[in-house]
C-alpha cells in the first residue's frame, strides 16, 4: 500500500489565482481585477501557491518523476 508522505494544502483563492494566471493566461493586474482584490494580493496568492508547489516537487523525498 502507498503511504501518502506530503499533503499539500491551497486555499480557494490561491487557486482560482493560479488558474487565472497560469491557464488564462491574465497579467497579475487582470486576476487582482476578477478576484476583486489588490494586485498585491493577487501576486501574494500566487508567489504562495508556487512556493507550496516547488517545495513539494523539490523535497528529499518527493515521489516526482521526471521524464
């Protein structure tokens, strides 16, 4: 049986963030704009989410495959 080692949490923010930015392709400005929250904000959601993302991809003991 596999034993799940990371757990990683988002937020709904951090993820409707992300998804603006990175799959519609918005400038910060735009996701701060549709979020209906500061660019500061936005670009704090989204400099949060990637740090979650590349620490699990980078741990020691990550399960990632890199093809």
């Amino acid at each position: 049986m596999n034993e799940v080692k990371n757990t990683i949490m988002f937020s709904e923010n951090e993820l409707l963030a992300l998804k603006l930015k990175n799959i519609e392709g918005l400038t910060i400005q735009k996701v701060a704009e549709r979020m209906d929250v500061s660019k500061a904000t936005a670009n704090s959601l989204i400099k949060s989410i990637d740090l979650k993302i590349s620490k699990v991809l980078f741990e020691e003991d990550s399960n990632v495959t890199i093809n």
